[in-house]
C-alpha cells in the first residue's frame, strides 16, 4: 500500500509539473489526458481520506 501511494503520488507530481511547463510554454490546452488525471486524483483523495 505504502509503495502504491508513493507511486500515485510522484505521477500526480509529475503531471502537475507538465501542466505547469506546457502553461509557462503557452500551450491552450493540458498534454494530460482530463479523465486519466481525475481518475488519479480522486484515487489520491480515497487513499489520503484512509
């Protein structure tokens, strides 16, 4: 479990950080897919509520 929320937590980083990036280079739109980044977040949101 502990491995697992390691895990989901430097790809939620990691996403964040390209959203960040693709912003500061003045994409319009994300390179993070919306449903696979809700998904991780509500994934993230489940295991920090345990």
């Amino acid at each position: 479990m502990n491995i697992t929320f390691r895990k989901l937590a430097m790809l939620e980083k990691s996403m964040i950080e390209k959203e960040e990036l693709a912003r500061f280079q003045g994409l319009s739109t994300s390179p993070i897919d919306s449903n696979f980044k809700e998904k991780i977040t509500t994934l993230m949101d489940k295991v920090r509520s345990l």
